[in-house]
C-alpha cells in the first residue's frame, strides 16, 4: 500500500469521513431527525478528534500536516452529496464509512506496530468504531427494518 502508510493519508481520511458525518448531521431530516442528528453529530465530535490526533502524531513523526481544505483532493476521496438524509439513509451511508474507515485503521495499525503508543491508540479507535459499526448501527437499521 505503498503510500497509504504515510500517516498523512489517514489524518486526510478521517477529516474526509468526520466532514461527510458532518454532512448527514446538518442535512438531517423526517421523522427520526433528532436521533440521526444527535448519531452523527457524537460521531463527527470522535471523528475530528481522532483526526487532530492523528495530525498531532504526523508532527511528531516530522510529517507536515496538510491542509484539511485539501484532503479530499489529496486522497482521491469522493465526497457524500449535499443532500437531506433521512435517518435510515443516514444511518447506512454512516455504516459503510465506518467500515471502509476501519479497513485502513487495521492497514496503518499494522504499518505501525513498532510505534507502541500510536499502534494502541489505532487498535482503540477501530474496536470504538467497530462497537458503532458493528453493533450499533447494525441493531440501529435491524430495529427500523421491523
Ligand atoms: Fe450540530
């Protein structure tokens, strides 16, 4: 993955994903407005928190930290539209970030293994992201579908 262990690329990916969390958060609306508001609105709060993290340690590792108004571009990362999401749509597009999120949490958890503090703060960031995953959106979209 070459370039994708480069620490930048996952600061960049969780600025993406906590800004198109960010999206379904304002554009919420229907009949569950306020639990998809009040989901992704908690989450997008973890999300950029993990993202000035993950910046902070690029820092540290001597990496200058791009600019977040250039994630997007530097990633190839193809953003959600600027639409109203409804709390079921919110919810699975919400799941699927999550889980492709994860997938690279594992790729640079594994990249940075010798790194102890880095490696257990990433391992901590996909079991919470997994629990939410996983589990909650899961039993989330199980409930509305009954
Ligand atoms: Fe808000």
């Amino acid at each position: 993955m070459g370039e994708k262990q480069d620490l930048r690329y996952l600061a960049d990916l969780l600025n993406c994903v906590a800004n198109d969390v960010k999206t379904i958060h304002l554009n919420s609306y229907g009949e569950r407005f306020d639990d998809i508001h009040e989901i992704s609105g908690n989450l997008h709060w973890r999300l950029a928190e993990d993202y000035d993290r993950v910046g902070e340690k690029c820092l540290e590792l001597g990496l200058a930290v791009n600019n977040p108004n250039t994630a997007a571009q530097n990633i190839g990362y193809a953003a959600i539209p600027a639409q109203l999401y409804s709390y079921k749509d919110g919810l699975q597009i919400i799941k699927k970030l999550l889980d492709m999120l994860i997938q690279y949490l594992y790729v640079f958890c594994e990249a940075y293994k010798a790194d102890l503090g880095l490696a257990n703060f990433l391992q901590e960031r996909i079991e919470y992201y997994q629990n939410e995953s996983k589990f909650k959106d899961y039993a989330r979209l199980v409930l509305e579908a009954i």
